[in-house]
C-alpha cells in the first residue's frame, strides 16, 4: 500500500515538476503545495510597496482558525523554484533575512529589501492564498547634462536665470510573473505594462516656480536579476528651465527643494521622487 502511494505521488510530481523545480521541498512539502496550489482561492492579490520603508502585510485572514501546524508559506522564484520560507509554522533557517513573522503571521520588516518581491503561495487548513509583491525604488541618482557634456550640480551651484540642462533619472520594478498561478501573473503583467511616468504639479510644492520641466522621454529596459526577480526598468530624460519669478538684480534661493513633480503611476498608486535639490538662480 504504501509503495503504490509513493508511487503515485512520484507520478504527480514528476507531471508538476516538468513546469515547477520542486527539488527544495520534502516530500510532505511538496504534498502541502500541490494542495495548496490547487485550492488556491482566484482572486489575484497584490500589493506594491516602496523600497527601504517599512511594511506589515497580514497573510491570513482567518487566523484564529488555523493552527500553529498548518501555517506554511512558499515562494516561488521566476525559474518555478520553490523554497519553503514556513513549514508548520517553523520558519527556514536557510532563510536568515527572512521577514516573516510566524508569531503574527505577517510579512512584516522595518526596511524593505529589493529580494522580498515576488510571488508568494501561503496556507493554512485547506485552504491556499496567493500573493504578489511589486516593488518599486526610485534611483538614488539625478544625472545632470549641459548639451552632451555631463554638469556638475551641487549644494553650490549658481545658474543664470533661463539656463536650460538635460536631467536624467529612473526608476525600478522588481517582480515576477512566471508562477504556476496564471491568473497572478495575468493581473502583475497588467499592473507591470500600465506603469507611467509623468511629471506632474504637486499641490504641496511650489517647485514649478522655479524649474520648468518639459519634454519627458521614457524607455523601459526589462532583465532578470538575483536570479530570482524580473525587474523593470523605465529610464527618463527631460528639459529643465531654471527660473526666478523676480526682477533683475534679483536671486532665488532654492533649498533642499524635493524634486516630488517627477512621479511613477502605477495601478492607482503614486510615487514621488525624494530626490532634493539646492540651487541659487541669479537674474
């Protein structure tokens, strides 16, 4: 009896496992997913969060009614590599950065690292969740060109008013879209292909004063990086006019001012560059 079910389940294993690398998971790992995946509930969930800030992501909804033994949570690389971060509710000591906080069943991590994007499989009783996390960074760099030469910008800068220079920045999206749940990957492609930049008035910054920013030219480079994460991403070019609102003679001071005009929509959620800049406009 017991050799015809390891012999049925090498059979399930070996048909899932022409799409799904399961060679990280133990046998009774390996029964947990396939139950999971297959009763996943379908409604897509993702969440998009910022890297470097904090998060709190509650994975189960009905916690009281699932028990420390059945909680277990998976993640699935963009190879179809599955690692078990939670295995009856005992965390991967592979996993030393793990974020996962097994007393409160939460993602939870006082900064963000680039590598917890991705899909995740999670599941408690009978019942499987899925979950797919895209994160977004904003580039710690602004490159500044005057014509084809590249300009030095610093704290001491001084600009004659109408002066005109080229501004270069990016941003990234880390994610993955090659799960075993098609409809996850459908939804994270959909959010992936709608991301915009745009330079926009931000209603708490007078910034548009001061510079006047035009002609705004994106490319979107895709790749695959830590071997685990696609990442996206959109590389941005534009005009800058420095001006002084004041008369001749006149200087403008602009202190520590955020560049927050320069904004990355993305499935109805919007990030600001914290990028500042200082600057003193002589007219």
């Amino acid at each position: 009896m017991m050799l015809a079910i390891c012999c049925l389940f090498w059979i399930i294993h070996l048909i899932h496992a022409a799409e799904t690398d399961l060679s990280m998971l133990t046998a009774d790992q390996t029964q947990i997913w396939l139950n999971a995946v297959s009763k996943i509930n379908q409604n897509p969930r993702i969440e998009i969060i910022r890297y470097g800030e904090a998060i709190e992501i509650s994975l189960y909804g009905d916690q009281d009614k699932i028990s420390n033994e059945n909680r277990h949570l998976f993640k699935q690389n963009i190879h179809k590599r599955i690692d078990c971060y939670l295995y009856k509710n005992q965390i991967n000591s592979s996993y030393s950065s793990n974020i996962y906080d097994p007393c409160r069943g939460k993602l939870s991590s006082r900064d963000v690292p680039q590598t917890i994007a991705g899909t995740y499989v999670y599941t408690g009783n009978q019942t499987g969740y899925n979950l797919g996390l895209i994160l977004v960074k904003i580039t710690d760099s602004l490159y500044w060109f005057n014509n084809t030469k590249s300009y030095l910008f610093d704290k001491s800068t001084i600009i004659k008013n109408g002066t005109q220079l080229s501004l270069a920045f990016e941003f990234d999206i880390y994610y993955n879209s090659n799960s075993d749940l098609v409809f996850l990957n459908n939804k994270i492609n959909d959010i992936i292909q709608q991301a915009n930049i745009a330079i926009k008035p931000d209603q708490d910054n007078n910034l548009e004063n001061f510079l006047f920013i035009e002609n705004l030219l994106c490319q979107r480079h895709e790749q695959i990086v830590y071997d685990d994460l696609r990442l996206l991403k959109i590389v941005c070019t534009s005009k800058v006019t420095f001006k002084c609102p004041l008369e001749i003679g006149s200087t403008c001071w602009i202190e520590d001012k955020r560049l927050s005009n320069i904004q990355l929509s993305i499935n109805s959620n919007t990030f600001s560059s914290d990028k500042t800049i200082t600057v003193r406009i002589d007219v």
